[in-house]
C-alpha cells in the first residue's frame, strides 16, 4: 500500500528534522532510512564511506531502502538515495516521494564538515558540482517538491501536509 511520505533531498535540506514533526502531526511512524544502514554496518555512515569507498556505500544504501517495510511512516532518506534505482523504485512503490528543495548557499551554511556527515563526495567534488549533479534526479523521482526556503521546520511540514491532501488532525502546526 501507498501510505508512506518519502523525503528526499540534500543533505541538511531537513529531511530528518521536517520528517519527525510531520510523522508526529500526521499520527505516523518516522524512519530515518541512514539510522537504519548505521545499525545494520555498526559504523557511521562517514566510517562506512571512509572504510569501504563511496560504490560499496551505495550497495548498502540500495539494500537497505530498497528493504524497507512501513505503513503509515514518513521515511526520511539519505541524500544519495537517488543514485539507487532498485531502493528508489522500492520506496516510489510505498509512498509518494517529496523532494525538500533549498539553494545551494542555504546549504553550505548549514553542512559545516562534510566529511563528517556522511556526504557522498567524489575526490575533489565539490558542493555546489554534487548539487548541480543531484538536482536532475531529485526532480525526475519526486512526486511533489516542496521549496522550503525561508520556512520554518513547522511551516515546511505544513506546506506537505497541504500538497497531500492530509487532513490536518492536530493543531501542532502554526500557521
């Protein structure tokens, strides 16, 4: 069943932040999709990119979003989920997949060390080229983009109640 919200986006866009206050406004589950490859490696994600190489991250990432089972969950994901098309289609199948888009400056003031983040960084990529090479991809898997530039985490989260047709059952959200 189609019951689930996906987010996607870049890193520090607020997939995780966004995602926990819609799941708790909407009575759904949350699952953040990069908690669950750290639990199933035991290692951070930068560990795990550092350890074994961006290609062999992707495999776990693919495996793992493409194994996960929810009904009624916002799933937040990681950012380079979308170079996974076997977990991509898996989580299209599940939810509907909105894209959480912000400008690449916002971004950079809200990364700090990307390394430590578990950003999926070819050597010498930098931000705003893995931005530009992302953007493609978020827009082809998204079935609903929500801007949220200049918006609170409360008003975000709002716009994607709104875009889904949710019934609003909680007065959480400010207006």
């Amino acid at each position: 069943m189609k019951n689930n919200i996906i987010l996607i986006g870049m890193p520090g866009a607020g997939k995780s932040t966004i995602g926990i206050v819609l799941a708790k406004v909407l009575g759904y589950d949350f699952t953040d999709s990069d908690l669950l490859i750290q639990k199933a490696e035991g290692q951070l994600l930068w560990q795990i990119i550092e350890s074994r190489g961006i290609d062999e991250f992707r495999e776990i990432e693919n495996r793992v979003n493409a194994g996960i089972e929810a009904s009624r969950t916002v799933i937040a994901t990681g950012g380079s989920v979308i170079y996974c098309q076997e977990a991509m289609e898996h989580l299209s199948s599940i939810g509907t997949v909105v894209y959480l888009k912000i400008n690449c400056e916002e971004l950079r003031n809200r990364l700090g060390d990307l390394t430590r983040r578990g950003v999926t960084l070819a050597p010498g990529q930098t931000l705003e080229a893995l931005y530009a090479e992302r953007i493609p991809l978020y827009e082809k898997y998204a079935d609903v983009t929500v801007d949220i530039m200049e918006t609170s985490v409360a008003q975000a989260a709002e716009r994607i109640r709104r875009l889904l047709c949710i019934p609003n059952g909680s007065s959480d959200f400010q207006q």
